[in-house]
C-alpha cells in the first residue's frame, strides 16, 4: 500500500500487507457505532448478553503486530472487516 491508498484509513502505513477479509449481510452498523466499535467494554449487547471486548483484544494484538483494522457497514446491508498484517519475508529457518 502506497502513501495514497493509506489516506483514508485511520492508522495505516505505506508497506506490504497480507489481508484478512470477511463479512456478512446482516444488519450493519450505522457511523455512530463504528465510530466506537473498539472501545473497551462497548456493546450493542443487552445486559448480560456480552462484554465488548472481544473487537478492542483484536485492535490492541493487530496494532501491536504493526497492523490496522480497517471496517465498513451500512445500515441494512452488513459489514466487511479488513485485517491488515505487515508481510514478513523473513525465512525463519
């Protein structure tokens, strides 16, 4: 990923990326709850139902992998999560 193409996303950085990608059709998620999907103890959970931290454990083990998360959704149509891990070429034998 060049300069350019890491403009628009919050915490990236020109390199090479091996990227996890995956989603769904479900309900999505409307700017408001994307904007906090990381935070610690955040859940669109009711009470009892969930903690929030499972997407601030996976932020805080990409980031300190030097990597980022990169997360897209509308209301109604679902959401897609983009995982972005520096590539090593680095021959561990």
């Amino acid at each position: 990923m060049d300069a350019a193409a890491c403009s628009g996303l919050a915490e990236a950085e020109p390199g090479e990326y091996v990227v996890i990608s995956f989603g769904d059709d479900g309900c999505g998620m409307d700017p408001e709850t994307l904007a906090r999907i990381f935070e610690p103890f955040f859940t669109t959970k009711e009470v009892g139902k969930g903690t929030g931290l499972g997407l601030a454990i996976l932020w805080g083990i990409v980031r300190q992998n030097r990597g980022f998360v990169d997360v897209s959704g509308t209301p109604g149509m679902g959401t897609t999560f983009r995982i972005y891990l520096p590539r090593c070429l680095d021959n561990p034998a």
